[in-house]
C-alpha cells in the first residue's frame, strides 16, 4: 500500500493549467528515487499569503511562483537571496525551519542556460517586465554591459535605474553604434500563435536588423519555433530556447529543495513532452 508521498512542492499561479513544471519536476523525483509529488497550486492573488503560509504544515518544502504572484512571493517572504531582492520578485520559495526563503531562480537559469561566459559582453535586453529585469540584473551580474529596450519607455528607464543598466530608446541604437554580442526577448511578444511574423518582429524594432550572434527567446510555444527564434535563426545565429531557460530555473529550484543534483536531461524530456493542461 502506498502513503502519501514524502514531501511536496508546487507551483502557485493564477491560472496554472499551463505551466510544464510538474511535469519536469515530478520527472526528476523519480530520476532521483525521491518520494516526493509537484502539483498545481491554483491561487487568485487575494488567497495568495493564507495559501502559502499553509503549505508548510501541509508536508510542502518548496514551491514555485508563476504570474501574477512573483512579486506577492518576495513579499510573503521572511528572507531573500539577493537575486530576489534586486530583481523585486521570486519565483521560488523554499520552506525550512518554519521559515519561508525567497529565491528568484530565473536569473540564474539565464545564465546556466547561456553556459557561456558574459563578462564584457554587450547585451541587449527586449522587455522591462519581471522576466525583463531577471535577465538585466543576470546578465549584469556577470559583468555583461546591459542595456535595456521596452515598448513602453519609462518602464525601460525605471528598471535601468533600480539595477545600473542603461535604458535604450531604440533597440537598433542600444550600444550606440557598436551592435550587441548578445540580445534577450523577455517581451511577451511570439506567445500569440496567431500573431504573424513580421509583425511580431516590427513590434520589437528589429525589422531589418541583423541579429546578434546569440539570440534568447524567453518566449517558447507548443508549436513550433517563435517569431524571434525563427528571426534568429534564419541569420545563423545560436539560439537558446525559452524551454532551456524554464529547464534550468527548474533545476535551480529542486536543487535548493532536495540538495540533489538535478537530472537535466530528464527534466528537457518531461518539459518538451508535457502537453498544458486546459
Ligand atoms: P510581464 O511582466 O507581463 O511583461 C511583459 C513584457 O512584454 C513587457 O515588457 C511588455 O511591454 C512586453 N510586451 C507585451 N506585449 C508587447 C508587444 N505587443 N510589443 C512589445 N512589447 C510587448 O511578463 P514577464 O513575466 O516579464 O514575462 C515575459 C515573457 O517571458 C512571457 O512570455 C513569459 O512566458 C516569458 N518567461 C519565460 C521564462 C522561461 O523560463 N523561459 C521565465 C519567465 C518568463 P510594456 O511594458 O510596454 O507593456
């Protein structure tokens, strides 16, 4: 007869039928030979804090938080890695001696993802949203030279003003004359399947430009390459998908939860074959 699992993990969202992370992580736990179960945590913002206050008497050792509660998470927080506290949201929560730890992983999964070194580089970075200002302060970290184009222009100077980046007023002219070494979509922009090509292009400014010789789209779809991923990859460049991003900010969240080292492969299977719930 089999009890209930040994320790549980979830992820808080708001709606949460897409997110591929059970699926990854439960894959792991039993790569690892772990008795531990990652489940959906459907919360509306106004149940947000009851919620995670009771997960830890409810067997929970960590969670994960998705849209709208990354910035509800750093809040709900008694400490937090300075990652989460700079970027001013957490996606991971990790629950240990009835305290409740603040990380925001997406940061470091940038850079595992990128698994190349960034110091000097000249990094363009499209969008000023939570994954917008994960990436600058990632790559900014890393001693890249950041700077930071958004749709709408004063979210794009408050982020380069929190973190010590530069804020670009056209993504064509973000280093001044010199092109980027290596440009991030952290815009929404490519999630619409039914948005076209060109348009979504035109809508980062980056009609007519040449790509730079590594391209990241944060974006990633059931379906087939992205609009950016596309754009990138018809000029040659390296592209790192949104997928191994979500990857390798999975991985950084288990590890600090089980203090294993995570099973990547294993983790990119379940990921890339996890249809989202509807
Ligand atoms: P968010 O806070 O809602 O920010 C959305 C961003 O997209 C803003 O910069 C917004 O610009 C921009 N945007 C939306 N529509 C646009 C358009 N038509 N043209 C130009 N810019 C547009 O969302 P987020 O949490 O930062 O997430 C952004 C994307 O990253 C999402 O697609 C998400 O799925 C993806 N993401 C992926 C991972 C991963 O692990 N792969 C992790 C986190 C996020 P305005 O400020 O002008 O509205």
């Amino acid at each position: 007869v089999s009890g209930p699992p040994a320790a549980l993990c979830g992820v808080l969202g708001h709606p949460v039928g897409h997110s591929r992370s059970p699926a990854m992580h439960n894959a792991a736990f039993g790569a690892l030979g772990l008795d531990w179960r990652y489940v959906r945590l459907p919360v509306p913002p106004e149940r947000f804090d009851e919620l995670v206050r009771a997960l830890p008497a409810s067997g929970y050792r960590g969670a994960n938080a998705t849209i709208p509660h990354k910035l509800a998470a750093l809040r709900a927080a008694d400490d937090a890695t300075p990652a989460a506290r700079a970027i001013g949201a957490a996606n991971t929560l990790t629950f240990e001696d009835g305290r409740i730890e603040a990380d925001n992983t997406d940061a470091a999964g940038l850079v595992d993802a990128l698994a190349r070194p960034l110091a000097g580089l000249r990094a363009l970075v499209l969008g000023a949203g939570g994954a917008g200002r994960a990436a600058a302060w990632a790559l900014r970290e890393e001693g890249a030279e950041v700077a930071v184009w958004n749709r709408t222009p004063e979210r794009a100077a408050e982020l380069a003003a929190d973190l010590g980046v530069r804020a670009a007023e056209r993504p064509a002219a973000a280093h001044g004359a010199a092109p980027p070494d290596l440009l991030v979509n952290a815009t929404a922009v490519g999630l619409d399947a039914a948005a076209g090509h060109d348009e979504a292009i035109a809508s980062l400014g980056l009609d007519g430009a040449e790509p730079p010789p590594v391209v990241v789209d944060l974006v990633y779809r059931g379906d087939g390459e992205t609009p950016v991923v596309r754009w990138a990859r018809a000029a040659g460049a390296d592209v790192v998908e949104g997928l191994e991003v979500l990857v390798r900010q999975g991985a950084r969240s288990l590890e600090r939860w089980t203090g294993r080292p995570p099973p990547l492969d294993v983790m990119r299977t379940a990921a890339a074959n996890s249809a989202p719930e509807t």
